[in-house]
C-alpha cells in the first residue's frame, strides 16, 4: 500500500518527526490535497513555544496556511464551498477553521472550532490534518465545516500558500473601516515586520491607504522586504532601542499629531501602550498581532481614555471574507514581489526544523515548507 509522509510535534520544544501513513480510501465527499507549499505561521511558532492558551492533541501536525492540488476526490465532491467546480486538477486552499456554521458572520469565534493544522491529533485516522505533509485529507461527512476554495487555474501555489494570512490581514482593515477609524487616503503604522505586517503593508495600500509606515526589525530581510511592498518609511527597533525613541521617530515622519490607524501584527505584547502613542487622538488600534497568549505587560488604560481612541480586535477571518484575500494577490501578482517573502525548505525532519528555527530567529519572512518541489516551480 502506498504510503505517505506526514510530520508531528510531541510538544512545546520538539523536534519534528516525520511518519508514513497509508493512503486513505477516499470516500464520497472526500478529497486527498497533495500540498506544493505550506508556510509557518507566527501562530505555529507559539504554539512550538507553550503559548497557545487551550489544550492541544500532542503530538499533532502542524501547518495550515496552504495551496495544493486535488489528486482524488470522491464523487460528491464536486463544488467549493463557493460553488466553484472541483475535479482532480483542480489548485485549492483550506481556510484552517471548521466551524459549526450557526454563525457565519462571526464564524472565526466559533464555541465550538476545529483547525487542521491544530485541534486534530494525529491518532485520528487517516492521519492527514496539517499542512506539514505531502498531503491533507478533507472529508464534509466526517467534519461538515470544512471549506475548501478554488484558486485560480493559473496561480502558484506558492501564491496560493499567502492567502490565508493575508485574508487576515484584510479583515484586521475591514474591522477598522466598519468602525469608522479607516478610510481612502489615511495614514497607517503598521507594527511588526514579520510575514503578516509585510502582507499588511501590501493590504493597507491595495484597501486606500495614502501612507504606510512599517516598525520592526531586523533591516534585512524584514525591513528592507517592507520597502519594496511600499512601505513609505520603516522604523528598525533594533536602532532605536526605546519606547519614546521610536514614538518620536514614527511622528516625525508621520506628523506630529500622529496617523490615523496603527495595527500591530508583531506578536509581542509590548506593543500596544506603543502602538497607542503612535496614534493621533481620535485614532484607531487595532489589535490582530496576540493570537497566542505571549503574556501580559503593565500598561495605563488612563492614554486609552485620554487620546479617545477606537481599539479593535480582529481575529483571523471567516469563509466570507476568502475570496478577498485570493482576489488580491491574483490580481496584483506582478505588482508586489510576494514569492520574495518565501524561503524554501524540504520536506525532512531537517528541513521542517531549519524552516522552524529560521523563522523563530527572523532569517526569514515566511519559511515555506515544499513537500512536492516540481509543483510549485
């Protein structure tokens, strides 16, 4: 029996270890992905870290932010989630949330979620429920609130691997300009110069914004990276080491009054009482950076209050909010350099933990794992 390779964490601080499973048979509403790339999210590095703040099925598979192609399907499966038709051949990604579906609008704070690449452990057969695999298995009977989403016949996979957090991205802009702290031509900060604040710096701009800024670190790859997305300015926090040091340099540039909205997309909690000052008074903050709980800082709700600020929390997206993210990395393909934020490693318990430990040291901006290379030339 054919069999496929497919890896695990036992834990916080494992090494990967990579096992073969036998091929599933597929059933009539079921589907076997074979996966061209798989990036690692912030999220999969703190959860490698022991911040995720719920109980996790160790050992598990990580990995969800990925395009794939479908090889078989079975034959009720014959639409996306969308109604797009599916067949084999047909280039695809997995939104990582199934939710229960008696929500849609508010579908990412399920009661009652179920995340490949999280929640599924790897004792539950076929084995196949991360994205750090040669495949992932998908199956509407036995979890109904999978969604599958076809991409376009032409895109990359590698392209099609971004979708997922940049969608994020886009709903963190929409949260702002349904609260009325986000519109054509304002002014954005935004906080962190990881793979996500890169996809913001694109976002802001493709959504309106009129000037991007980017803090983080370091100047190579991340901050240079976010000037070629068009951020107007970075602020490299490794050069200016304070708090203050960097709230007056991110005003210089933006005005002394402060931009309009600032999103922190850094993962690290200081950086809201900061983000706040970089606010002008009316402002918006908005918060998508903490998905993990990374701890708890000692800060003044009193600035809050003081500035009269709106503060937003956004947390990844719902099936709704998709086709915005593949929209536009499919029509800005040739704009922005996105294949330029990947690094490639191998599918090996070598590679799996370069790509991990790369990413945790900031060598790269999104370490992608390629478990099938030729499908992503």
């Amino acid at each position: 029996m054919e069999q496929i390779r497919v890896s695990t964490f036992a834990g916080p601080g494992a090494l990967p270890v990579i096992h073969n499973v036998p091929r599933p048979k597929i059933s009539s509403k079921a589907a076997l992905i074979k996966i061209g790339a798989c990036g690692v999210c912030g999220t999969d590095l703190h959860i490698l870290k022991g911040h995720w703040p719920k109980q996790l099925p160790w050992p598990f598979t990580l990995g969800h932010e990925l395009g794939g192609v479908l090889v078989e399907v079975g034959n009720e499966f014959k639409t996306d989630f969308m109604e797009k038709p599916l067949a084999v051949g047909s280039k695809v990604m997995i939104p990582p949330l199934m939710p229960c579906g008696r929500y849609p609008q508010s579908a990412n704070k399920c009661l009652t979620p179920v995340y490949y690449g999280r929640y599924l452990g790897f004792d539950k057969p076929p084995h196949l429920w991360g994205g750090w695999a040669e495949y992932v298995y998908v199956d509407l009977d036995m979890l109904p609130g999978t969604k599958v989403y076809k991409l376009p016949d032409d895109m990359s996979l590698r392209l099609g691997a971004l979708s997922e957090p940049l969608t994020s991205c886009i709903r963190a802009f929409n949260r702002a300009a349904r609260a009325g702290g986000f519109t054509w031509g304002d002014t954005v900060v935004i906080q962190g110069s990881g793979p996500i604040g890169i996809l913001a710096v694109a976002a802001a701009q493709e959504m309106g914004a009129g000037r991007v800024i980017a803090v983080g670190a370091p100047e190579k790859p991340r901050l240079q990276l976010a000037r070629k997305f068009g951020a107007e300015a970075t602020v490299n926090i490794e050069e200016f080491e304070l708090p203050g040091e960097r709230v007056k340099r991110v005003r210089d540039i933006v005005g002394g009054f402060g931009a309009d909205l600032v999103i922190d997309c850094s993962g690290h909690p200081s950086a809201g009482p900061e983000g706040i000052e970089f606010l002008r008074d009316g402002g918006t903050y908005v918060e998508m950076g903490q998905f993990t709980d990374a701890g708890s800082i000692m800060t003044s709700w009193h600035r809050i209050c003081a500035k009269d600020i709106n503060v937003l929390g956004s947390w990844g997206f719902t099936g709704n909010d998709l086709p915005l993210g593949v929209d536009m990395l499919y029509r800005t393909r040739a704009k922005y350099p996105w294949l330029n934020m990947q690094t490639l490693y191998p599918f090996s318990e070598e590679g799996i933990g370069r790509a991990v430990a790369d990413a945790m040291a900031m060598k790269t901006v999104k370490s992608t794992i390629v478990p099938w290379p030729d499908l992503v030339q």
